[in-house]
C-alpha cells in the first residue's frame, strides 16, 4: 500500500473518529439539560448559544485571520429578526391582533438568512480593511446596529423592548426551558461537525494557507477575498442564529446592555481556547457564560468580604473581570490560553524531567 | 441663521475634544504603532478627578492635579499596552487597550459612581457675538486644541526627544539598535497624550456631564478624527476633529439629538474607507 | 586583547536553532568578514552580538567586558555599533536628524529625562562629531534636509553609516553591504570602509553574501553555514581552497582573489 493510500486511509479513519465522537458528545449534551434544575437550564443553554457564536468567531478568527469586535452586532440582528417577525412587524397591531407575525420556526429560520445578507453587504468594504481600522469597523458596526435598534422604539420598542409571547413549536413540542437547550446544543454539535470538516477539507486547506501567509496563498491562485467573504458570511449566519434562539430563550426582545462588551466576550471565549480549535471555542463559551453567572451572584449579595456592596457591584465585577481576562490572555496567551496553559505545563514537566535526570 | 452659527460653535467646540484626542491618538501611534482604544478614559479621568478634588482646593489646582494623575496612570497603561517584548503585536496591544478600556470603566463606575459630573466653568456669562452665544469655555477648549496642535508638530519635528518618538515608529528595529529603548519612547508617547487628553476632558465636563461610561464615545470620537489625518498628520486630525464636531451638532440640531454616536460612527466609516483605499486586500 | 568576541554562543528561536555554538574574535583595527548563503544565522548573530537577541547559551565580550544579555544600548555606549541588514533609515526624518539620533542614541538610558538633558549638554561635541561624519560622507552634507526616505538606495547606506559613526564606535558591524546596491556604488563603500578603519582606527566586522567584496575589503574571514562556523583564516588562504571556490565564488580558477 502506498504511502499515500495510507495517509488517505488514515484521514478517513481520523474522521470517521471525529464524527462519531462530536455525535457522542451531542447526544450527552442534548440528554444533559433535562437532568438539570430550574436556573442552571438556563445558564446551560446560554452556554450553547454563545458557543454557537464562539465556534462562527473561531473560524474567522483562526482559520481567516479576521478580527471581529462586532459579533454582537450579528446576534443582536438575528435576536431582533425573529423577535420582530413573530410579534408582527406593525407595532400597531401588536397588542391586539394574536394572529400577528409569522410561525416561530419561520422566524428563527429567517435569522440567521438576514444576518447573512447584511454580512455579505458589509463584508465587501470591510474586509479590504486591516488591523486596528478593521477592528474599528467592526465594532462601529455592532454599535450601529444597536444604536439604530435602540433608537426605533416605536418599531423595536427602544429600550423598553418587546415581549414575545409565541413559543417555538418544533413538530408538535414547545421548545422551551429543557428541550430548548437540547436544540441549541444539537445545533452546536451540528456546527462543529461542519466547521471541523471543513477544515479538514480542501476548503480548509486553502483556508491554512491563508491564515498562514496571506500574500503567498495569493500569488498561488487562491481566491484569498472570497474565503475570507465566505467565512464571515457563516460567522454571521451562526451568531444571527444563536440570536434568533435566545429571542425564545428570554421571550424578550431587548437590546442587550452592552453590545461592545458581548462583541468582547466573545473574542475572550475564542482567545481562552486557543484561536484554531473550535471545540476550545465552545469551553471558552461554558466558561465565560459560568464566571458571569457567579459574578452576578456577587455582585448582588449584598456584601463581600465585608464591604458593603453598592447597586453596581453586578457590572463593576463583571466588567473589571472581563477587562483583566481580556488583558491577561492577550499579553501571556495571544494563541489562545489553553494551549498556553498546555505548552506551559509541557514545558514545566520538561524542564522537572531534565532537573530530575541530570540530578 | 443664528441656530446654525449656534449650532456651529457649539460644534467647534465638542470638536475641540475629539481634535485633542484624535491628535493624541495620533501622538501614541506616531511612536509606537499602536491604536490606543482606551484613549476617551484618559479624558473622562480628567473631568472626574477634577470633580472630585475640587471639593478640597481650588478648581485650577485641582484640574492640574487631575493632568498630572492622569499622566501617571497613562504610564501604566503604556507599559501594559506595549506588553512583551516580541511577542505582543500591534493588534494584540489594541485589543489589550479595549481591556484596559472595559476595566476602566469599572474602576471609573466603583470609585465615582454613575451620575455625570460636571463643575463650573471659566465663566457663565457668555460672549454675544451678534447674536450667537460663544462661552468663554468653548473659546479656551478651541484654543487648546489649536495650541496643542502646533506644539505637537513642533515637538515631533524640531525636538530629538520628538524625533526619536517618530524614529521608533519609522523602524523600531534601528531605534533600537542605535540605542533607543522603545519602552521608555512608549511611555513618554503615552503620558503626553494621556496628559493632553486629560486637559481636554477637564475643559469638557463644565458643558458636557462626564461620568464611567462616557469614554467610548470619546475614543470613537477620537478615532474618527484622527483617521481623517491617516493616523499619521497632526494637523488633519485637528482639522478632521473640529469637522467632525460641527457636523454631529447640526445633525443633532436640525435632525435628531439621538442619532449623535450614528453620525460618528458613519463617518468613521467612511474616512476609514477612504483612507485605506491605498491598501491593496492582498 | 580582542575588541569583540563571542564564546560557544547559541541562538534560538523557540525550538529552532539558527546560531550553534559559534565563536569568533575582532581585534582592535582589524577588518574581519562573515560569510555565508541565507539563512546560515548570520544576523541572528550579529543581533546577538549587539543585544539585540540574548543567547542561549555562550558569552559575548567587548574587550573582556561581559556584555551577554545587555542592552543594545549599552553596547554601543561600548563602542560597537551596528548597520542593520536593510539599511532602515528613519524614512520620515530628515537625513541630518537621523544622523543626530545616532548621537542621542549613545546618552539614551531608561530615563528619558535626564538622558535628553544629557545629549543637550553635549550639544557641542555632538555638532562636533556632525562635522566629522560630514567630512567622511561628504554626500550627506548635500543631502541634510532631505527626508531619508526619499533618497536612493546607496545615499540610503551611507544615511545609516553616518548614523552608527555618529556614537563614534571603535568597531562597526555591517549587515548586507552590498544588498540591493550597483556594483560602482558598492566599491566605492568598500574603500571608505578601508579609510575609515585605516585613517580612523575603526575596526569593521561585515557580513555579506558575497564573499568576493568580503575577501576584498577583509584581511580575515569566517564561514557560517547553518549556524554553525565551517571554516575561518586569512582570507588569502580561503580564496583559494577549492570548497570555498566553489560554494562562493562561483568555481573555476578565475574567480577573484
């Protein structure tokens, strides 16, 4: 057998692997929820849609070289394109007509197509950008979003938000609490098997060869600004997604606090994994989504350690928190914290196994 | 007639700041290559620090004192920003100064609380000037920045110590070797700028409340402004600033009051667009 | 005594060797060259030389002084100044503020403050040693005005020379000499190269890939191929031994001597 009849066997063998173990996982993670209690569903189902977006970040980060400050901007517009078009688009018929807007799973569907349409819109300017403008750009973006979101209260609601009252209904059962964390995480599992085939196909390796040296992947004929068009347009899609489920998480629609601060956090999500593993994307998500729920646990109890606690302990800790992780992972783990905890500890018992040798 | 004089002096003068901050911007990137996101902190530091001593001394020692902390802290922020040697990149200090950004904000929120602050101003009677209103506020902020665009063009041009900021970003490699160390340059780049900026903060706040969350707005206030010069000119970042200030007035005057960050966001957009034209995707 | 040696020194980049286990010597007034096909580590140890990089492992010495590890800095304050590989002038500063910064570069300690106060103070010896670097270079006296960047490639090098002379070195390391540069232009550097380390004492450690301008302009000669130093000696007898004929000089027996 040839050496590459062998490595062809292997790949198929390593996908096979790879698949059956990404179906493991998302069974248990779909079978997870209904064993849990009351608020830690929620919590767990928060998890799954910011890794959604977190997995979208990674392949453009990683695999594109693409720094987006404005995923946000993207879940944000797939939270309001289902909201809106299951409350109905006339705010006037809202209150009083039930049969206003259209079936949930229409409108969750038409989420992540309208963040994709604005992704390939803007795309096309942003990505001729470098660096810092395009990390600008993309931040201007997600405050652009926002800013007009909040600024159309009679179409939005502006800051008083909307509620939504529909459930989603998926072949006859509510997807609410338990059920509707086990879809997210379904869909998770079905975004990891296509991203990590992707990656392993000849897309992907076109992508590597970007990722690695731009110009040179250029000059070999590789269509460098259509990839990088593509990965963003999916990126969107899957953070427009995640918005357009959270709509039926929170059956609420409200534009989120601090669109910069989401944005971040998910870089942070995708930094902690280490910026080309998709299922480090999806820890970073459970672990950022944890230390904000204990967080705001601190924040309102009241006191701590002593000190009394004013009204705005919740956002003082949670952004003075995320502040320091986003600098500390920059400074000592800019390839991501995970694998720099990994190198770092490899390196540890190197140099022990060295002392310990020669001692 | 008047609304739009009105309307335009008021812009001047907002646009003061965002000309002091973009040309601070501009200063911080000169000399290191570095895009300094928490840029706006620097200036609501200023206005709040000010407040704050102001109930202890007078309102002139307590601005001063405000500059000088706010350079200091600026110091630490350059050391933080520019990281480790050689294996922080331009983008990476960028995304640390957005930490340094969010974690100010926390800080600014603990330490001063929500509520905007503001104080008096050099003088409340205001200047009739055929019947547009001029504070003498707006007329020391335009001032301001005026004179700290032509000193720092001086500065960066006539003095060595200027000289080796701009040598730093030319190559920091040579600087380098011929014996420069790029972290004290940084430093330096940093504090002017912070202490600048500060100024400009602690002239805002009599006109325009400041408190923790004004910053952002600031920095992209800023930004925009200093994107009009490429990052690089001095003067087209004041010039881009006082612009920038004037259109976001007659926008909030004659059109919506609420559309103000739309409108510097846009036309960051824009002068983004614009000013990367040269650069070629690939 | 040797005016710079470096003793068994390592370089690596993470796990990557590029200098193994090196040693070599300039003496005071001596001319010696480095030689070598790319990437043979020549400027990674030329960076280690000047502090750039810090070895990892090995000792480098500027007259007996252990400088291994020091900042760059301090190695010129010792009299070793590099022309880095690529000229890298100050492009948007006039040619006579990179020559100035040469100068200021030498009093710059970590403190700004008191080191500009420092330069200040010596505002005459600087302006002095202007002057001399002038009459050296006199093409630099026509260009003084101009923005660095905008003059050609060789007014480029001789911009960057100027700038190393001006913290008065007793050696002078050059990267790539002849990089991108006419053949005429080259010679003409190469023989104020020889005046400057006969008439001024200045001794010269050039690196280059052309071994036919080193073994021209240097009196000694070492040969780096992978991080490691194959063979060293008057360049005389290594002019004429057949590998080095072959690998460098492009064979055959009328290749220059």
């Amino acid at each position: 057998m040839s050496t590459l009849d062998q490595r062809a066997r292997r790949n198929r063998r390593d996908a096979i692997v790879r698949v059956v173990g990404v179906v493991a996982a998302t069974a248990f993670a779909c079978w997870l929820p209904f064993q849990l209690e009351g608020g830690d569903i929620g919590l767990y189902d928060r998890m799954g849609l910011y890794a959604l977006v977190a997995i979208g970040l990674t392949l453009l980060m990683g695999f594109a070289g693409q720094v987006s400050l404005g995923q946000g901007g993207f879940f944000l517009i797939g939270a309001y394109t289902s909201g809106l078009l299951t409350v109905g688009l006339d705010p006037d018929s809202r209150l009083v007509d039930p049969d206003a807007g259209i079936d949930p799973v229409l409108a969750v569907v038409a989420a992540p197509i309208v963040s994709a349409a604005v992704a390939v819109v803007i795309g096309v300017p942003l990505l001729r950008l470098r660096g810092h403008y395009l990390a600008f750009a993309t931040l201007a973006f997600a405050l652009i979003a926002w800013s007009l979101l909040y600024a159309q209260d009679r179409f939005t609601g502006g800051q008083y938000g909307v509620t939504v009252t529909k459930r989603l209904e998926l072949f006859g059962h509510q997807m609410s609490g338990a059920s509707h964390a086990a879809l997210v995480w379904g869909l998770v599992g079905l975004a990891l098997l296509l991203s990590t085939t992707l990656v392993a196909s000849r897309v992907g390796r076109a992508l590597q060869a970007i990722a690695v040296n731009e110009p040179a992947a250029a000059a070999s004929g590789v269509n460098v600004a259509r990839y990088k068009l593509q990965l963003f347009v999916f990126a969107a899609a899957l953070a427009g997604l995640a918005g357009g489920l959270f709509t039926f998480y929170a059956q609420f629609l409200g534009p989120e606090d601090f669109v910069i601060v989401l944005s971040l956090l998910f870089v942070v999500m995708v930094s902690i994994g280490g910026l080309g593993s998709f299922y480090g994307a999806v820890i970073g998500a459970v672990t950022i989504v944890y230390v904000e729920h204990e967080l705001r646990e601190l924040g309102t109890r009241g006191s701590l350690l002593g000190w009394d606690l004013p009204p705005q302990a919740p956002s003082i800790l949670s952004l003075g928190v995320f502040g320091l992780m986003l600098i500390t992972i920059m400074l000592f783990f800019p390839h991501g914290l995970l694998p720099g905890l990994i190198g770092a500890i490899r390196s540890l018992r190197r140099r022990l196994g060295a002392s310990r040798r020669s001692g | 007639m008047t609304t739009f004089f009105q309307l335009v002096v008021v812009g001047i003068s907002t646009g003061s700041v965002f000309a002091i901050v973009g040309m601070s911007l501009v200063l911080v990137y000169r000399a290191t290559g570095i895009v300094n996101f928490a840029q706006g902190v620097f200036a609501v530091l200023g206005g709040l620090v000010t407040y704050s001593l102001s109930q202890h001394m007078s309102l002139v020692l307590a601005g001063l004192l405000a500059v000088l902390v706010t350079a200091i802290v600026a110091t630490v922020v350059a050391v933080v920003a520019v990281g480790i040697r050689g294996r922080t990149t331009h983008l990476a200090s960028l995304i640390i100064t957005v930490g340094i950004a969010i974690f100010a904000e926390a800080v600014l929120l603990a330490a001063f609380g929500e509520v905007p602050r503001s104080y008096s101003a050099i003088s409340d009677r205001a200047w009739n000037v055929g019947g547009v209103l001029v504070q003498p506020q707006y007329a020391a902020l335009a001032l301001v920045a005026l004179l700290a665009a032509v000193g720092l063009t001086l500065f960066l041009r006539r003095t060595i110590v200027g000289q080796a900021l701009v040598a730093s970003a030319d190559s920091p490699r040579a600087a380098e070797l011929i014996g420069l160390n790029l972290r004290s340059i940084a430093v330096i780049a940093f504090a002017l700028a912070g202490a600048l900026t500060a100024i400009g903060g602690v002239l805002l706040a009599p006109t325009v409340p400041v408190s923790y969350s004004s910053g952002l707005t600031i920095t992209i206030n800023g930004f925009a402004a200093a994107v009009f010069g490429g990052l690089v000119s001095i003067r087209l970042a004041l010039l881009g600033g006082y612009a920038l200030g004037v259109v976001e007035q007659l926008v909030v005057g004659y059109i919506d009051p609420q559309y103000n960050l739309i409108i510097a966001l846009a036309v960051m957009l824009v002068l983004i667009g614009w000013r990367s034209r040269g650069e070629l995707a690939v | 005594m040797t005016l710079l040696e470096l003793d068994d020194v390592t370089v690596r980049y993470g796990e990557a060797v590029a200098v193994d286990g090196v040693s070599l010597a300039v003496a005071p007034r001596e001319r010696v060259a480095l030689i070598g096909p790319n990437g043979a580590g020549k400027t990674s140890l030329l960076n280690a030389a000047c502090g750039l990089i810090r070895p990892a492992s090995g000792r480098v010495r500027i007259e007996a002084d252990d400088v291994t590890g020091a900042t760059p800095g301090s190695i010129v304050r010792r009299g070793v100044s590099q022309v880095p590989e690529g000229r890298h002038v100050f492009g948007t500063l006039p040619v006579e503020a990179n020559l100035l910064l040469g100068a200021y570069g030498r009093v710059f300690r970590l403190e700004i403050v008191s080191s500009t106060l420092r330069y200040l103070r010596s505002r005459r010896d600087v302006r002095d040693q202007l002057e001399r670097v002038y009459d050296l270079l006199p093409k630099l006296r026509e260009l003084r005005e101009r923005p660095a960047g905008r003059t050609s490639g060789g007014e480029q090098q001789m911009v960057a020379i100027g700038r190393a002379l001006m913290a008065s070195p007793r050696l002078l390391a050059i990267d790539e000499l002849s990089l991108g540069l006419a053949p005429r232009l080259v010679q003409s550097l190469a023989e104020f190269l020889v005046r400057l380390n006969e008439e001024e004492g200045v001794a010269i450690l050039l690196v280059d890939q052309s071994a036919s301008l080193a073994f021209s302009l240097c009196e000694r000669a070492y040969v780096l191929e992978t991080g490691r130093v194959t063979l060293e000696g008057a360049s005389r007898d290594l002019v004429g031994r057949p590998e080095v004929r072959s690998a460098y000089l492009g064979g055959g027996p009328d290749a220059p001597s």
